[in-house]
C-alpha cells in the first residue's frame, strides 16, 4: 500500500508546483491595460518575473496590477521591493476575489493570498514609460539635406532580488520618417537625396522598447528649385501627320517650381542629324543652337529637324545658389519636306473637290504651273519663304480667265525646295472633271 500512495503523490506535487505558479484555477496576477510585457532576466535570484509597461507622459503613473483568485473572496496582501533593504515593504491589505492597485510608481509589486488552503505569492515589475522625440534638419545643400532624430523616455531599470543589482535596459528606440503620412524610412539619421522644391513637413515616429510612441515634426524649408517645361504649336493640326512641318512656332510653357522667375536659361539645341555630322572629330563642338531667358519663350523653327532643349531653374538663397536642369523626354520633330498633287478634282460647286490642292509640308520655295493639252500654262504659283498657309494660294480653283476651264487632262510640274535641304521635283498629269 505504501508503494502505491508514493506514486500517487508525485503527480500530485506537480500540480502543486503548477498552481503555485499561475493560472490553473484562476489566481494570478495581470496588467490588462499594459502596452506590452516582458521577463526579466535575473542574474541570480533563480525565477524571472514579468515587466509591464504602460504608456503615457512623462510623470503620468498608469501602471496598474490586478491579483484574482479562483472565485472565493479573499484577503490580498501587497508589497513593495525596496532595493536598499533588499526587503518587500507592506502597501495594503484588499478583501474580495479582484484587487487592483492603480497609479503605481515604477518598481517590483508583490501579492499574497490563500485561496482554497493554499498560499500564492506573485510578483511584476512596473514602468510607466513615455518617449520625447525630437526631430531636425542637418547639412541642408543644393544636392541633400539630412533628417536628424532623437530621443528622451524613461529609464527602465529594475533590480536582481538576491544581490539587488542594478539591471538598466536599453529603450532601444525605433524610428520610423513619415512624408505625407506615407513612411519612407527607418533610419534613425537619413539623407534625403534630392530635397524636394516645396517646403516640406517630415514626422518622426519613435517607439521604445515598451511600445511607447510619440510623434515630432519638422518643417523643410526649400532652397532648390524643380525645372520643367511643355510645349504647343499654333500650327493647325493636320490629322495625316505626326508632326508639324517648317516653319513652325514652338510655344513653350514654363511648368518649373520654386525656380526665380528672372533666371531662366533655355538651351535650344541644333538638328540631331546636324549635330551628329558636325561633331564628328571636334573637339568641344558647340550643339547650341541659341538661349533663351524670357518666363515662358516662343520660337520659331525655320527648318525640319530634331531638336532637344533643356532648360535649367535657377533658385538663390543667402547660402546657396541651385539649379536644376530638364530636357525634354523626347525631341521637337519639324516634319521634312513633301510634295503632292491630287489626280482627279471636280471644279462644279458642290462644295466637294472642287479645287485642286498641292499637298506641301515644309517647303523653303515652291514654283508650280500647271498646263493644258496644248502646253499653255492656266496656272503659275511661284513663292520664295513658302510658309503652309500659302498651300491655299497655290491650289488651282479650275477656272481659266474667270471660267471653269474644259474637261480633261493636265498637265503640272512642280519645282520646290524642301526647309529639310531637299530639292523636289515633280512632273505628272491629273484630270478635271465637272
């Protein structure tokens, strides 16, 4: 009989050991309202103990413990670690089945009570934690500037209760760069490459170890400038082709930020196929065309061609003077040069080709006669410094002397120089029809 009682008691110290350390009937001790919990990590004293953190400011006390039992009323007894005698001091005795203590200083709490016959001691450590963030800027140029972020909070220390040594934790505090409350960063210190042309806000957020967050702010006051540009033509869109033909004004509108409107310089460069024939074995070759200063310029090219340009924003400041230059994604293309002349037009008032029309794009000169079966010439346009309007005066409205000329064949010939440096040359026949 003796042999079997002792193997019964053996599971029965178990849950003994167990009941004394927590929660299998519902004794313990809890923070509901911590932010976040850890162990400690004594060096001697033989069992760890949890931390609670409770967040709020600085010198709020918000840490607060409740002890439970199993369900019966009993007395709660709570000490306090006093690190100099090493010793628990009395606090207060609680009667009932919950006790909380609210407003507790940061420190180890201890609680005693008998529940069903059987002693139960829990102990926490405490801190009432809070972070002070600060944020600045540092080193601010044309090219960066550096976000600088620090921080205060609490001390969390707390003691081994053998030897009472003094255990200081590190806050280990995280930072998290917000712009538009969108993050961008978790470096304590970043660079921000390039500094945006607005005056900007930058949030710091820092939380410690204890999930203790606050937030701070700082204001970036631009000195650079952003340079960026469109362009328009008052050139009359023609729907069969992709670009305008020569000459053609270029309207450009000046889109920059934060840029002095006095400093701008436009850069117009030469035709893409000159510079790459002129440059060829030159030595600092020169690919400007011509500079611009005016707001928002206009500029006429005279000649077909792709063409870049950059513009460059200028923005000073008592310290620093910054640029900042744009080019184009893509070239200002200026149609090359095109002859033609429709085969067939119906000159009888129905408002449905009733003119013949010579199609041109970028011509420099244009001579274009026009003549009957017989060789007699019913039609002469000649133009140096054609521009397209003038494509209207050189069609052919079909009359003779003031009268629908006769049904039939024509004949045309075409001697024109394209703005692009080509000649063209065209002879061919088309037919009136009424």
């Amino acid at each position: 009989m003796k042999k079997n009682l002792n193997v019964r008691l053996i599971p029965l110290v178990i849950v003994l050991i167990f009941i004394c350390q927590g929660n299998i009937f519902g004794q313990s001790l809890i923070a509901p309202t911590a932010s976040f919990s850890e162990q400690t990590s004594y060096p001697v004293f033989p069992t760890n103990d949890k931390i609670y953190y409770f967040c709020g400011q600085n010198g709020q006390l918000n840490a607060q413990l409740m002890a439970q039992s199993s369900g019966a009323s009993v007395t709660f007894t709570w000490d306090k670690f006093n690190p100099i005698t090493g010793a628990f001091d009395f606090i207060t005795n609680a009667t009932g089945t919950t006790s909380t203590q609210s407003g507790l200083a940061d420190g180890c709490y201890r609680v005693r009570f008998t529940d069903s016959g059987t002693n139960y001691v829990f102990r926490a450590w405490v801190f009432n934690g809070f972070v002070q963030p600060a944020a600045t800027i540092i080193n601010s140029n044309c090219q960066s500037f550096q976000l600088q972020g620090s921080a205060t909070g609490a001390v969390y220390q707390y003691y081994d209760l053998s030897t009472r040594q003094l255990i200081t934790l590190d806050p280990s505090y995280r930072y998290i760069w917000l712009v538009n409350n969108v993050p961008f960063s978790n470096i304590q210190n970043p660079f921000v490459i390039p500094p945006p042309p607005l005056n900007t806000v930058y949030q710091v957020n820092v939380t410690d170890r204890g999930g203790c967050m606050q937030s701070a702010q700082v204001t970036y006051q631009s000195i650079v400038p952003k340079a960026q540009f469109s362009w328009t033509t008052d050139q009359k869109a023609d729907p069969q082709y992709t670009y305008p033909e020569a000459p053609v004004n270029i309207m450009f509108h000046n889109e920059s930020v934060n840029a002095d409107q006095d400093k701008f310089e436009w850069f117009l460069f030469k035709d893409r196929g000159v510079i790459d024939v002129q440059s060829k074995g030159v030595t600092g070759y020169d690919s400007i065309m011509t500079t611009l200063f005016d707001v928002n310029p206009t500029y006429t090219y005279e000649n077909s061609g792709k063409y870049m340009v950059k513009l460059v924003a200028v923005k000073e400041t008592p310290n620093f003077t910054c640029r900042d230059t744009f080019y184009l994604p893509d070239y200002i293309v200026v149609d090359t040069s095109l002859v033609k002349v429709a085969p067939v037009f119906t000159p009888n008032g129905d408002g449905i080709n009733d003119i013949l029309i010579i199609k041109t794009r970028s011509l420099l000169s244009l001579d274009f006669q026009i003549f009957n079966r017989w060789g007699r010439s019913v039609h002469h346009f000649n133009r140096n410094g054609y521009i397209p309007a003038d494509s209207d005066m050189a069609a052919w409205d079909g009359k003779i002397g003031g009268k629908i000329a006769s049904p039939g064949v024509y004949f045309y010939v075409v001697n024109a120089v394209g703005r692009d440096g080509k000649r063209r040359r065209k002879k061919g026949f088309f037919e009136l029809l009424r």
